[in-house]
C-alpha cells in the first residue's frame, strides 16, 4: 500500500505490516494509544474481560496483550525528528522509558473524577499514563494549557457509548497535545488508532494523519466518526451544528 493511500484515512490493518510501507523520515508526530499490558484480567481474554468491555474475544485481544516493542525501531525510522506521545499503562513505562532514554522524556497523566471504586488491596484506578519523547530541537507551542502535564475530567462515559471503545481518550486532550507539538499541515501517524480519536482531533486542527486500526468493527466506527456519523448510525450533534453554522455564512 501506498503512503499517500494512507495519507488523511484510517487504513484496516496489522501495523507492524502497514508501517513498513511508511518512508523513512515522513512522519512529524507519532500519537499512539497502545493496547496495555493487562495482568488482572486473566490473560485478557478471559470471560471476566468479555463480560466487562463486552467485546468479543478476539477484540478483547487486540486491546490487552500489550505490544511488540520492534515496533519501536520503526517509530523512530519513519519519524523525521523524534516526537511521540505513547499512552500505556504502568506495566509497560518501565521498558519504554528504557528504549528513549537518550530523549527529553515528560509524563502527562490525565487524573479521571469519577473512577469505579474498589474494595480489593489496590489503588483506585483514577489515572492514566502518557509518555512524551522529543528530540531537543522539536519546537513547542506556546499557550497555557497546551503545556499542562495534567488534565482533569470525568471518564469518558459518553464518548464511549457514541463510539463503543473501551479505552476511547477524551478528544480535547488530544488535541491539546496535537496543538503543542505540531504545525498545520504536519503529518501524524496513529497505528493503533482504535475509534479514530488522533485522527479526528488532527482533522480538526488541519493536521494531515495516518491511521491504522486492526479490528474491523473499530476500523469502521472510526470512519464514521471522521465523517461526523456516530457508532449508532445517526449524525453526530456536533456535524449538524457546523452544517447549520456554514449555512449561516
Ligand atoms: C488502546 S486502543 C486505542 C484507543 C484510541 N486511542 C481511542 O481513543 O479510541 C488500541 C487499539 O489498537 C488496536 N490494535 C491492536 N493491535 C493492533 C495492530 N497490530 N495493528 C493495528 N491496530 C491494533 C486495537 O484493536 C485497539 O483498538
């Protein structure tokens, strides 16, 4: 496959394949969302796990094995300076913080105000991890809350029942951290796109993307939602205001 086939689309497919069709130095921004590391769910694919995310086995897959970390070789290939945001959970910061080490690193944390509470011997689950890597010359934008390391909201609740993925990110944090770190135009690539949140936010920003998404009902309702339809078929609330707004111009 091409890359401009690839350019501005969330493509159906296993990115450790996809990527290697991507040119050396030809991505500003990798933003990804990698599937975590789960240890409490059994395996990940276990009945408890089905029963929760109500995802079918195989999808259940996708999201809670963790990856491959030869992936990151091609990150850093196919990236013209290194500039990578990568959520995770805590089971894997340790080996990717390893694998950047010679880069500027931050942690960003987006703390959630209403997370299920529990009664086992553990934390409450109210936070969630993003590593950023850059390479010094990377050039920040300017704005205060673009350069915010933390963000508080509740958990996604809504957006998650419009776009049924279990580990959708919220849509203004995404395109706090596009804006910070890149210009008009630019090109990011998301290989683990999910429900098409990167995207989307690098749409509305005027940032070229590349998403890849293995699993055909997220690869679908990820489409969609680029287009402004919401995973129950119907217009999004948010397209048909901009439709009544271009009418008043
Ligand atoms: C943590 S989720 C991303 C969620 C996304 N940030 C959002 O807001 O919707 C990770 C996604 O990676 C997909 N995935 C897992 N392995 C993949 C692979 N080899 N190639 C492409 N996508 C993959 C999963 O199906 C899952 O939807």
């Amino acid at each position: 496959m091409k890359f401009e086939d690839m350019l501005n689309t969330i493509t159906l497919g296993n990115s450790y394949e996809l990527i290697k069709e991507i040119p050396d130095n030809s991505i500003d921004l990798i933003y990804v969302d990698i599937p975590y590391l789960i240890d409490n769910f059994g395996g990940g694919t276990s009945e408890l796990a089905r029963r929760i995310t109500k995802l079918n086995k195989e999808d259940i897959g996708f999201i809670s094995k963790g990856i491959n970390y030869s992936i990151l070789d091609d990150f850093i290939r196919v990236l013209k300076k290194v500039n990578i945001f990568i959520w995770c959970n805590k089971n894997q910061i340790l080996d990717i913080m390893n694998y950047f080490r010679e880069y500027y690193c931050d942690i960003l944390v987006w703390c959630k105000t209403n997370p299920i509470p529990n009664c086992n011997n553990n934390w409450i689950s109210n936070i969630e991890y993003c590593l950023y890597f850059r390479e010094n010359t990377v050039k920040l934008n300017d704005g205060y809350e673009l350069k915010s390391k933390w963000f508080l909201s509740s958990t996604n609740k809504e957006d998650k029942q419009k776009y049924k993925h279990p580990t959708i990110k919220p849509l203004e944090l995404v395109k706090r951290h596009i804006a910070h770190t890149t210009k008009k135009r630019e090109v990011i690539l998301d290989c683990f796109s999910g429900s098409g949140t990167t995207c989307v936010a690098a749409k509305e920003l005027g940032r070229q993307f590349i998403g890849i998404e293995i699993a055909p009902e997220y690869h679908k309702i990820s489409l969609d939602r680029l287009n402004g339809i919401l995973a129950n078929g119907q217009i999004s609330l948010d397209t048909i205001m901009e439709v009544k707004n271009d009418k008043k111009v």
